[in-house]
C-alpha cells in the first residue's frame, strides 16, 4: 500500500477528473500541464485518481514538480490494473469505488473535468446531478479543450430545450451549476472567484450518501 502523508495540507483543493490515457492531441496534455502548475501556484491541493499515466498522470506531475500537494485516491482493485503516481503527496487506497468517489468528493472544494474516457464522464455527471438536486454547492468547470466536451454541452442543452432538465442555475439563479472554460490558463482565476461565492457547509448534505 503506498504510503499516506498528511504533513502540508492545502486549505482548498480541487478534485480534477480526467483520462488515463493521453488523448489523440498533445494539446490535451499541454492543458494538464497548464493547470497543475496554476493549481501549484495558487497553492491548491490536487485531489484525483492516483494514476500516473495519461492526462492523470501529467496533472499530478504538474502539480508536484511546482511544489504543489498531490492527493491521490485509488481502489484496491485498480492498483494491479493501473500504474499509480509514485510522487503523491498522499495516496489512500480504498475498498471500493463508492468509497473511493465519496472521499474524493469530501477533499475536495471544487470540481475540473479534463478531456476523458466514460469514467471521466461518469464522475462529471454525477457531481452536476448532486449540484442540481442541491446536495452541494461546489463549483463544477468542465474544460472544453479543443471542443471535446462540445457534444455533451449540446446533449444538456437539448435536455434543457426538451424539458427534461432544468435550467442549470441553483441559489434562485445566484450561480451556475456549472462553468465552461476552453482555455486551461482560465480554470483556477475562475475557481478562485467562484469559491469567494460558495457558502459555509455547501458540501455538508452529501455525507453519508452510500
């Protein structure tokens, strides 16, 4: 089991989702690079899927390499299928995925969704469906390098134009459920601005979900 070290704790950190893999682009990994060393500068803590290949890997590098802190959540199952980032500043293996998504989402003040796979996917959607039925009021960037979420975003739109999904505002239209940015330079000026916004305990309602 790797070893876990809580020594040098960020006060905020962002839970980044993204793929394994490095993607067709090198403009993909440039973008992974380009916010891991924005998060280290500002002094935000990485939390993510403890790989240490692909986007996930690139970021947490990024992240490390600039003296930021790395936290890196991974079920046991996983460690024998995936490489796991060696240069965490923590490392917590968990029994399981439900467990491994809810401590990721409790570390977390933000959430980033990178260029990714159906995992990816799914970790998206499912903080944009707590945000919506109001179990938290973390912001939520999905980072549409070179377009890549664009399908999705028309996906949304068309639930919304059809009905079956309301507008995305919560707080009576006080903030969006969720941000989209293109420019991966853009991503913590904007967390850094929407934190100023989240109110005390906008994460408590989740605790406790599984």
């Amino acid at each position: 089991m790797p070893s876990t070290t809580t020594a040098g704790r960020p006060k905020h950190s962002i839970c980044v989702y993204c793929g394994s893999a490095s993607g067709s682009d090198p403009a993909y990994l440039a973008a992974a690079q380009t916010l891991g060393r924005s998060m280290a500068a500002a002094g935000l803590g990485l939390v993510y899927g403890g790989g240490g290949i692909g986007l996930m890997g690139e970021v947490a590098r990024a992240v490390r390499e600039n003296g930021g802190y790395v936290l890196g959540v991974i079920p046991a199952f996983l460690q024998a299928r995936e490489v796991h980032f060696k240069g965490a500043s923590e490392m917590i293996v968990t029994a399981d995925m439900h467990e491994r998504k809810m401590l990721m989402f409790e570390r977390a003040d933000a959430f980033v969704a990178l260029p990714g796979g159906i995992g990816t996917l799914e970790e998206l959607i499912e903080q944009m469906t707590w945000a919506q039925l109001g179990r938290h009021g973390k912001p939520i960037i999905i980072a549409d390098v070179l377009k890549f979420w664009r399908p999705l975003l028309t996906l949304l739109g068309h639930m919304e134009t059809e009905e079956f999904l309301r507008k995305p505002f919560l707080d009576n239209g006080a903030r969006t459920l969720y941000e989209v940015v293109t420019d991966a330079a853009t991503i913590v000026p904007k967390i850094q601005s929407m934190l100023k916004t989240v109110p005390a305990g906008a994460g408590e309602d989740i605790t406790g979900r599984f």
